[in-house]
C-alpha cells in the first residue's frame, strides 16, 4: 500500500528505495564504499544531506545498496558535436539504465529533491576528474550553468532539477552557478516521449543568452539530468557560445552510451 502520506513522506525523505521499493537500511545508505562499481573512487557520505527547508537537513536517502550497485558507471567521456568547432566534452558518470531512469524520474516528476544530492556526488566526482585530465584548474573562471526550464513548467514543477543538480556540483567543486545566462524562451514538450528528430526539432531555437557578461571568456559548464540524443544540450551550447566562453563542457548524471557516435553519424 502506498497512501497519500507515505508518497509525501518519501517525496521528502525516501524510507524506501525508489527503484525497488525495498526499505533502506539505515546503516547501508548513503551507499557504503565500493557499492557502485569503481572509476568513481571512494564515496564520501558525509555531505550528502538534502534541505527539506530553511536549513533542516535530512540524510539524502533514495537507493538500497543493490540498487546502487546495478548502476552503470560510464568508462570514458564522450564528444557531444555541435554546428560549428570543436565538439564540447560530454561528461557523465552513468550511462542510462532502468535504474538510473527512475531515480531522473523520481527527481522530475516525483518531487524526489533528494536524489539530486548523490546524484550530483557521482557527476562532481566526474567532472572533477574531467577537469585534472585536460589540466584546466576549476577555480579559475568556470562556471555552472543549468538548463533551464520554461517558467509554466518551473511553476508546475516548482524546481528545476539541473539547477538543484548544479548547485550540489557547485558546493562539492567550490564553483559558481549561473542560473539564468540562459532561458527557455518556449515551452517545449516533454522530449522522452518524442524520436530523435522531432526532439532536435522541440528545442530548436528554444533557448536564448540572456547575460552575456557572466559567460565571456569564462569555462561553461552546462548541467542537466539526462542526455539521450544531445538535442537540447546542442541548443543550449548554440546559444551559450555568442557570448564567447572561454571553453564549454556538459555534465549529465546519464547518458546514452553512444550519444557522440550516433550524433557524430548524423552531423
Ligand atoms: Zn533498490
């Protein structure tokens, strides 16, 4: 059974899992050491807490153990292709599985806040790696930049999940978030019930620059859930890119295994 009150209850501190629905033990979530599969090194609990509201902050508790292991940690990152230049570094720490699909799920549209905690762990551990890798020194400049949602659906919602995403990124990198250098002009449907081209079609010209001066000559970081055919992600960087950043990346909790390939095949 699954009342009114329990769904309010694990909206704001799941007691259960929310892929499974088994109940999580006390001692096993935050996920123990190890729980997902390793190029993610250690897990450190010890931040991951979710503010229900004016500082009152919970353990940040969404996935049993086994749930966390049947995550699928993405080995390398891949290359989104844009219009023009060179294309921009996709990083994720999971590749998209049911598992993953329903903790984004229980995150949009379940009110499910805090999953964006250990979400945003996984994708900081990642993009902190990204960053030592191509040597870029992430207190120099760069910035976080969440898609935007249409503000009907930000009403609807009352949050923007990348902006949540974002600004737990933020606090465990010590970078700034942008949010609104960019916003979403039109309402667009919902991409996952739509195929690959009319999702490039649903966002096209969507989004617009709206300060420039906060993204000249600095590193844009944009921050989403998902990534499945980088429609929305191109849109965004197209329009970022007119105010001439220094370097542009995206960061997604999942992707698509083959998100570079199948849009390279297309560009
Ligand atoms: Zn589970």
């Amino acid at each position: 059974m699954r009342g009114f009150l329990s769904f309010l209850l694990d909206s704001l501190v799941p007691l259960s899992c929310v892929v499974c629905g088994r109940w999580i033990d006390g001692d096993a979530d935050p996920p123990p050491r190890g729980a997902v599969p390793a190029a993610g090194g250690a897990f450190d609990p010890g931040g991951l807490f979710h503010e229900l509201f004016a500082g009152i902050r919970m353990p940040a508790r969404v996935l049993c153990p086994a749930c966390w292991r049947s995550l699928d940690r993405a080995v390398a990152d891949a290359a989104l292709p844009l219009g023009s230049g060179s294309p921009a570094p996709l990083i994720s720490p999971f590749y998209t599985n049911d598992a993953l699909l329903a903790l984004v799920r229980f995150l949009k549209f379940a009110g499910g806040r805090s999953a964006a905690p250990p979400l945003a762990w996984w994708m900081a551990d990642s993009l902190r790696r990204a960053l030592d890798r191509r040597g870029v020194r992430r207190e120099v400049g760069a910035v976080l930049a969440p898609v935007p949602l249409h503000p009907r659906r930000l009403r609807e919602r009352g949050y923007n999940q990348a902006l949540l995403l974002a600004r737990c990124v933020g606090r465990e990198l010590g970078l700034p978030v942008e949010d609104g250098a960019l916003v979403r002009e039109r309402a667009t449907k919902s991409q996952s019930k739509l195929g690959e081209d009319e999702r490039a079609e649903n966002v096209r010209g969507a989004f617009a620059l709206r300060r420039p001066d906060r993204i000249e000559g600095r590193g844009i970081v944009l921050v989403d859930d998902l990534v499945t055919t980088g429609g929305t992600a191109r849109e965004c960087l197209a329009a970022l890119l007119a105010a001439a950043p220094a370097w542009t990346a995206v960061l997604s909790a999942g992707r698509v295994r083959d998100v570079g390939r199948a849009s390279g095949t297309r560009a």
